[in-house]
C-alpha cells in the first residue's frame, strides 16, 4: 500500500499564470499542466480505468489565494 501512495504522490498539478495584455486590458491566463507519470504509475492508472488530463488546458472563475 505504500508502494501506491509513493507512485500517486508523484503526480503533480500545478498552475501556470502567465500575464497578458489585450489594448488596454492586463489579465491573466491561467493553465493547468500534469506531470506525466512513470511507466509503472501509467500502468496502474490504465488498470484502474484513470486518465489523466493531456496538454495544458485553461483554468476560469479562480478564487484568487488569501495570503495573511
């Protein structure tokens, strides 16, 4: 069970904000990016019938992160 949780865990989402400015408007582009999991994990993914998104796809209607 271990074992499981290590290879899950190395899974990573993160969040890319890249800032962008259309005339006079500043905005930000928000896209999600999965790591790509080892030939083992992708295996046991396959057998469980998980996918994993594929390419960076956008992120709308964020709640900005409260910092103290």
């Amino acid at each position: 069970m271990t074992q499981l949780v290590k290879q899950m865990a190395a899974i990573k989402s993160v969040d890319v904000i890249v800032p962008v400015r259309r005339a006079e408007i500043a905005t930000e582009l928000r896209l999600r990016v999965v790591t790509t999991p080892e030939p083992a994990t992708a295996q046991l993914l396959a057998h469980l019938r998980l996918r994993l998104p594929k390419g960076t796809r956008e992120i709308s209607h964020v709640v900005p992160k409260i910092t103290p």
